[in-house]
C-alpha cells in the first residue's frame, strides 16, 4: 500500500493508504480528525473544506496521496495551543452563524480562506458569491454572512471598508 | 458588577457551539466502535420491478466481504410500521401494505433496499454490493399523483386497488355546497405543492452494536427521536424488548422531519451486528439521501372559496391528492389529513370549510413531514386562493385579508375544521409587518425597479400554525398509534449544579442554551451550572422527540412541572432547617426565604443537605434532590404571523431575486431571541428554496431526475437575501411558559409570500397562478409568451 506523508496542523504524520483513499477519509478515518464533515458525494456542500498549504480546499475532491509533502490545517488546528479562539470561530458564535454545526467547520474554514484572500475588503456580496461552494441547510446564511464580515477587522487589524459602491 | 442576565428574554450566546466551532462535534459516522463492520445497501435503480433470489455466492468471495443479507435472511423480522391509522369517508382504516426491512421479490421505488453487504471496509462493502448480480423485471409503474388515480393505472401494490391509500374527509360538505350556491363570489385555483427532498446537511447513519455479555443491543443513529425508534423497531421490527435495546441519537447535523422516521436502515445495523456479534456501521452517501430519506409535501389540489359580495368568505372547499410515495413512512398518513385540512380556517373566519384527501401509493421514495409538514401545504393552497379571490372581485389584497381575519377578542376560537385556537392577534402580526416591509412605499419602489428594467413585485401571507404536538387523547382518538406528552428529569447535584434529561433532541435547535436559561431561571443556578442531556434512552426517562415544533412547548413545560416539584422539596427541606412552616417559605432567584425575615438557604446548601441528610425530615422525605415529570399538552399551541415578500425579475433571463423579506411571527414567549430569530431565518430560507427552486423531479415512470446536489436546487448564500424578523407576541393560554413554538414558522408563511410577489411583479403578464418552483425557466417562458411578450416595455 502506498505511503503518504503530512503535517496535520502542525503534526507530521506519514499513514500508509489505498490509492482510491480521499484525503478526508485519511482526515477522518485515519487520524481521527471527524472535525471535517462529509455531507455529499459531488463536491457540492463543502462541508469537507480543509486547507492545504494555507489554501481552501474541499477534501472529498482530493486524493491522499496528491497531500504528499503538504501542510494541512483542519477545524481541529485552528485554535491556540492555549485554547484562544480563531477570529472566525469566536464570529461564528457570536453571531449565531451555526445551528446543527455539520457545515461549520467547512463553512469556517473557507470563511477563512475568503477573508486572507480579500484583504482590500469584503463586500456582503462577495462574501455571498465566496459561500458558492459551501451548503447550510439551517441557517439560511444571514447569520454567517454577519460572522464573516465581523470576522474580517479582527483578521486584518483594521476596519472592514465601506463598499465601494 | 451584577452577574450577565442569561434567563428567559436573553439573546444568551449558545452553549453547544464550543464543540461544534472546534470539530469537536460527535455526530453518528465520527463514532466508531471496537471491531467494527461496514454495511453498504444495494437498492434498486428501478421504479418498479421483480426479482428472483439474489445469488450472493460471487459477492461472497471478494476480498473482506463478512456477509449479505437479503429478504431470505429477515424472515423473522417485521414490517416498518406506520404510527398513524387513517379511516376512509366509509369508516374503514387505510390499506396499509407492508414495509419491508429489504425488498421481498418486489421493489417499488428508486433506491428500495434490496441486499446488505457487510465487509471490513466501507470501500470493500460497496466493491462487493456493486457485484451483485439482480435480474430484475420491470413493471409498469407511476410516479405523479394525477397518473396514479387515473382507472387503470399501475398498482403499487397488488393490494391496494386504484393506489388509494385512503380517501378521507372532514368538515360539512352539505353547508359549504349550500353557501357556494348563494355565493356572489366564486374563486377557483388549481394548484400543485412541490415535491421536497429534506436535505440536511449531515446524511442518515446508524451503527449497531452487540454485547456478547449481557445481549443488550445499542443503536447509534441520525434520530430527532431516540425512544421512538427504540420503541419502533424494538417491539415491531426486532421484537427486542425496551430493557435489551439502547438508542442513541447523539449530535444529529440537521432534521427538518427527515431524521423523525424509523428507517429500514437502523434496523438492519442492529440485527446484522446481534447476527455476527460485530458492530456494524452504515452511512449514506448523498445520493443515498436523495433516493431513501422520506421527501415532503406534493401535493395536488384544487381549492374553491366562496364570498359574499363585501368580501366576506363564505365558505371553503378543497380536494387534494397527496402522493405517499412506495410505502407509508412512520407518520406520513396524519400530514395531509390532521396536519393540513384541519389548518384550512388559517386565521380567517370561514364559517363552514369541507376538505377531501385522497392518499395514493406511487413508484416514488415514501413522503413525510418535512419543516411544517401540512401546514405549508395549507397556508400555500390559502394564501394563494386569498389572492387570487381579491384579484378575481378586484378588491384589495390587504383589505380583503383584514376584512376576514379574526378578531383578537375572538379567542378562544372555534375554527369549523377542529382546531380551536387558544390566543393570537393576527390584525397586530399583519400591521407590524406591512410596516417594517414599507408596504405603503412599495409603489416607488416598483417604478425605480422598472426605471432599471427589472419588474418588481410583493406579496404578503397571513398564516396560522398549530404545533406543541400534542395531547394524547386528542391524537389518539384521530388515530395517532402513540401518545405525544413529553418528559424531562431534573437532577439538582449535592453541590447545587444541575442536570436536566429531556426527551426532546436537539439537531440545531439549541436547546442545551434555551433549556438552560429556563433551568436557570426557574431555579436562580447560573447558567454555566446547567447541562441539558438528550438523545440517549439509557440515560432519559422516555420521550416522544423533536419534530412540529414542540420542544420548548412541551418538553420545557415537563421541565417546568420538574423544577415546580424540585421547588416543593426544596421547600419542605428548607422548612425544616430554618425551623419554620413549610407554608412560610418562599423561593426566589435559587433561595428559599422564611416570609417575613432575611433567614434564608440557598439551592445548593438544600441540595446538599438532600444528599448529606444528617439533620434532615427523613421520616417525611427520602433524600436526594431528583424529580420527573410528564408533560401532557392540553391543546395545540397556535403560532401566527404575517410574512411580507418583495421580488425583482430580470426580464430578459426570467431569474427572480428576493430583494426584501420581512417576517412578523407571533411565536408566543421568546426565551433567547437570538435563537428564535436563527430558526426563523432558516425556515424562510427553506420555504423561499421550495418556491424558488427546490423540486424533487421524477420521470413519469419514477426514475428520481434530481437525485444529486448537481440535480435539485439547495437555496445558496448568493441566492437569499437578508432577512427582516420581528416577534409580536400573545402568550400561549395553556402552557405554563407561554410559549408556542418557532422551528417550522418560517418554512409555513415564506411560500405563498414569494409566490405572491412573484405574480404581483408579472401583473401585467395575465398570469394567474404559477406553481413552485418559480425557476428561472418557468418565469422567462411567461414573459416570453404569446401577447403579452415585453408588453411593459412598450
């Protein structure tokens, strides 16, 4: 059986897999990491979101193996060691941004990636069209919508600027 | 500094989120068990067809394969029940045809459980469920109500003459016939309730295990109700007797009804793990979801509505076919009965009202309550029906609406269809609303929409629900094959935390915070000192679960009936060490007082002395601090509200955008608004995807067309907008706290608002009715067609 080696959030970590293995069934069934969810079979939902090499990425779409060698950050990595909150956690909660909280860890995770990658700014719209990949079924959004955009000062260390409309 | 107020009234932030924002969340499939097997279901691709004895001999020798179960293996098991027995006009009980755990030589619908693998792996479960060689013979089949009652069409079962799983009525057909005759108004509207696929975003698993030791069996499963599918699949399924048989139901991703049912699947982990003494975990794949989780709504119906000359309903009569899909899904019969015809009053006046249901059997994945479950139905097919009456006699739609509502000093009320409505105040819900929505400025808005060549339309509904489901003897005596009380128990700790067991689950609702405001408001605990444990049957009482939004209406008035009992003991404890008359004590925010003096004990110095009773009244009182309650509704509670909806369309694509939502819910007391608000948002949500966009499609054989998320719409961020939502409240009469009930009133009123603004903004289109969902496709067609093609432009 092929071998692959990562660094799970900050662990190096080298698991031998089936070729066919997906990089969330190595996440999950492999190195118990069940943070990451798996809630379709089309790439759909997102809910699978992880980062790779700093990069959203939804791990249902990607082989194990094609991890070799990469930097992987899931729901369970994100916090201090000493139990401190990412910004976008802390927003989530705040603002009421989860119900059953299937989605959340892949929702935060590309909420994240959003706001690194806007770093001019978010609009509300952006933020909408950004959740393209991620489904919830309980929230209808408004609320994350809300978490995103208060997440983004506390990201960037500044405030978010107006829309530029 | 006073400590933060965290009781009821508080937007308190919620207590289970911790886990669930740092992946520590424990939903069913994170549970693996020592030993554990995988199962994979091969179900049938076909709508309807017969098989012979499935040859499981080569499947048997691939690589890891444990074994394969098939209907040959279950003879000794039962059918899937159904827990609600209909009567037809005549008086006799529905046709009922079994359920089989795996199909028995027959599958009638797409995704039908024929065979079970179980292997070492997942992979090599699904490798060797895929080998499996099944000759089938198709068999004419059906999949649309209309086709199914038409003479001569495809039986579902042999069984069941003309599909007809029953043919129900209720109300006075004589009186609404004779009002219809001396009517000056008469409005007609056909009209179809869209076929939905639940969808929560966590898909169904369930994992069996087996003790060797003690043959007690546990259940891990996606459930919105553990003791019920314990009760279910215990005594009709497994004939595994209630001591013998754990369930457990543990963080659960999402609901929405589809999580209530008990599915062939739990049934099968749990024999097949007492079988080979393994456990054995199963976990649907998407598409698994989309063939095998109970769908909701379809509907096909017309209603006509009867008024007099000045607007006033006359009276109402309705015919719906409801599609029941291949088999009787556990609660599927009430929906399009007790949960929709008797919500045909809404919240008007409608002195005489006469429905009739004809259920059929299709070629289709079974139907059952989805968020709402009956009462969408009903408020679509009403608010539709109001607005097409007002267009048809030319009178306002407001006005016409206000002109019948019932009056707030007409409480209690007496509809003619059932139901009567304990307190409300529909004129209050329908004002707040038409102003928090601008209704009065929508004409400047529509004419600067029009400036920019979008045509701009609102539509309003007026809703009614009935939900805290429900008093026993009420649903017994209408067929309910159970009771609906709930339970809770209260177990103050020696040192004065609290534990509270209900009943009730929690799959996103939040009721570990809501319940614990409650807990901690009653008792004067801080919040903190509070924890809700649910979805366990070793560890809860019993209880009927979480569905028709009767949480916090029932299982936090057992709660409630709990602490009150708590508080007695308290009582008699506290009497007894400040020497005073039991009478004389007086307990508030967590201390018992002697009336009058500034003696005083705290909850935690009682409950200490309850669990260390060494100067305690034993000779009256056991010790300990713990108490049950069951809590029997007396009525159902009654929310009501008014949802106002504004839509822009792009003429030239036909895709219509919600703009403006506003919702104004009357959802009786409100513990956290916080998260009454997020359960408002989210049923909107649900009920703008099911006008908009969601449909699940079948051929008219019943091959499932939208059977991925590439194939059926799920609302998207970028396709809702933000959402308006105020509370305007009357308390529930009944109940101890209130309250009425806030999960599925966003998904009721939201449909028919959007579809109304959706005609209102094609009103110079001619058209009259468009069913759900108003695609793109749909709207660019009537805009596209015959005379009225781009006649705003003109």
């Amino acid at each position: 059986m092929p071998q692959v080696s990562v660094t799970v959030n900050g662990k190096p970590q080298t698991v031998q897999v089936e070729g066919r293995t997906l990089l969330v069934e190595l996440l999950r069934e492999k190195l118990g990491l069940t943070g990451t969810h798996v809630g379709c079979d089309t790439s759909q939902c997102g809910a699978c979101v992880v980062h790779v090499d700093g990069r959203a990425v939804k791990s249902c779409t990607m082989l194990a193996l094609q991890a070799d060698g990469a930097k992987v950050t899931t729901i369970e990595g994100l916090a201090a060691a000493d139990g401190t909150l990412h910004p976008m956690q802390e927003m989530f909660r705040e603002h009421h941004a989860l119900q059953c909280g299937f989605c959340t860890p892949g929702m935060v995770m590309a909420a994240i990636d959003l706001v690194n990658t806007h770093p001019e700014g978010l609009t509300e719209e952006q933020i909408r069209h950004g959740l393209e990949g991620n489904l919830c079924r309980c929230t209808g959004y408004h609320n994350i919508v809300k978490a995103i955009a208060a997440a983004w000062p506390l990201m960037h260390g500044k405030s978010l600027p107006a829309a530029a409309e | 500094m006073a400590p933060p107020f965290e009781g009821i009234g508080a937007a308190v932030r919620r207590k289970e989120d911790q886990r669930f924002i740092s992946g520590r969340g424990t939903y069913t499939d994170d549970i693996n068990r020592p030993g554990q097997l995988y199962a994979f279901i091969r179900r049938s691709d076909r709508p309807h067809a017969k098989f012979p004895a499935v040859d499981t001999g080569a499947a048997m020798e691939l690589p890891g394969v444990v074994a394969i179960y098939t209907a040959a293996d279950l003879a000794n098991i039962g059918g899937l029940p159904c827990g609600w027995q209909i009567h037809n006009k005549d008086g006799s009980p529905m046709a009922e045809p079994k359920h089989p755990v795996l199909a028995e030589g027959v599958v009638r619908h797409v995704g039908d459980p024929i065979a079970v693998v179980i292997a070492e792996t997942r992979q090599q479960a699904k490798d060797a469920a895929e080998k499996l060689d099944i000759a089938f013979t198709d068999l004419p089949s059906v999949a649309t109500v209309s086709d199914a009652v038409k003479p001569g069409a495809p039986l579902v079962h042999d069984s069941v003459p003309g599909n007809v799983c029953y043919d129900w009525h209720i109300g006075d057909k004589a009186a609404v016939d004779a009002a219809f005759a001396g009517a000056a108004h008469r409005v007609r509207l056909d009209l179809t309730n869209n076929r939905l696929i639940p969808n929560a975003m966590e898909p169904r698993a369930a994992i069996g295990d087996y003790d060797r030791a003690t043959g007690d069996y546990t259940l891990y499963t996606t459930s919105q109700n553990p003791h019920v599918i314990r009760l279910l699949m215990g005594a009709f399924v497994l004939s595994l007797p209630e001591h013998k048989l754990r369930v457990v139901a543990p963080d659960v991703g999402g609901g929405f009804g589809s999580k209530i049912y008990h599915y062939a699947e739990e049934a099968i982990v749990t024999w097949a793990a007492g079988k080979l003494a393994r456990p054995v975990k199963w976990t649907a794949e998407r598409n698994e979801s989309f063939m095998s989780d109970a769908h909701g709504r379809d509907h096909v119906s017309t209603a006509e509505l009867a008024l007099d000359k000045d607007g006033k309903f006359l009276a109402l009569r309705v015919h719906t076919l409801a599609n029941m899909g291949a088999y009787l899904s556990t609660f599927s019969t009430a929906v399009p009965t007790y949960l929709y015809a008797t919500l045909l009053a809404g919240v008007y006046t409608t002195p005489v009202i006469y429905a009739e249901v004809k259920a059929m059997f299709t070629n289709t994945v079974p139907v059952d309550a989805y968020r709402g479950a009956g009462r969408p139905e009903a408020t679509f097919l009403l608010e539709r029906l109001v607005e097409v009456a007002a267009r048809d006699t030319g009178m306002d739609r407001v006005e016409l609406r206000r002109r019948n509502l019932i009056p707030r000093n007409a409480f209690p009320y007496q509809t003619p269809v059932a139901l009567q409505y304990d307190s409300g105040d529909y004129q209050a819900t329908l004002d707040t609303a038409l102003k928090h929505a601008d209704w009065a400025g929508f004409e400047a808005r529509r004419q600067a929409a029009a400036a920019k060549g979008k045509l701009r339309g609102i539509g309003l509904s007026t809703y009614l629900e009935a939900c805290g489901i429900a008093p026993s003897a009420v649903v017994g005596s209408l067929g309910a094959r159970a009771a609906l009380y709930e339970v809770a128990n209260v177990r103050v700790h020696p040192t004065g935390s609290v534990s509270v067991f209900t009943g009730t689950h929690s799959h996103g609702q939040g009721h570990e915070t809501t319940f614990a405001q409650l807990v901690s408001d009653q008792l004067g605990v801080p919040l903190a000192s509070v924890d809700v444990v649910h979805g366990d049957t070793a560890k809860i009482p019993f209880g009927m679960g979480t569905y028709g939004s009767r949480s916090l209406a029932v299982g936090g008035s057992a709660m409630v009936k709990a602490m009150d009992k708590i508080i007695a003991k308290g009582k008699k404890i506290a009497a007894h060490l400040m020497e005073a008359d039991v009478h004389d004590i007086e307990f508030k925010d967590g201390k018992f007082t002697v009336a009058g003096t500034d003696k005083s004990k705290t909850i935690g110095e009682i409950a200490l002395t309850a669990y260390v009773p060494h100067n305690y009244p034993i000779e009256e009182l056991e010790p300990g601090l713990e108490e049950t309650a069951f809590y029997d509704p007396k009525n159902f509670t009654f929310p009501g509200g008014c949802h106002v909806c504004e839509v822009e369309i792009d003429r030239d694509t036909g895709v219509v955008r919600v703009v403006n939502f506003t919702a104004v819910d009357d959802v009786g007391r409100v513990i956290n608004p916080m998260i009454v608000e997020g359960q408002v948002q989210g049923g909107v949500a649900q009920g703008i995807g099911q006008a908009l966009l969601e449909n699940a499609a079948y051929d008219a054989d019943g091959n499932l067309l939208s059977g991925s998320f590439m194939d059926y719409t799920m609302p998207r961020a970028d396709d809702l907008p933000n959402f308006h939502v105020a509370t305007e409240n009357t308390m529930c009469t009944h109940n101890p706290l209130g309250v009425k009930g806030c999960g599925e009133v966003g998904a009721i009123g939201s449909p028919p608002a959007v579809i109304n603004a959706v005609v209102d903004a094609l009103r110079d289109y001619g058209v009259r009715q468009i069913d759900m969902p108003a695609t793109a496709a749909k709207i660019w067609a009537i805009i596209n067609a015959g005379p009225h093609h781009r006649k705003p432009a003109e």
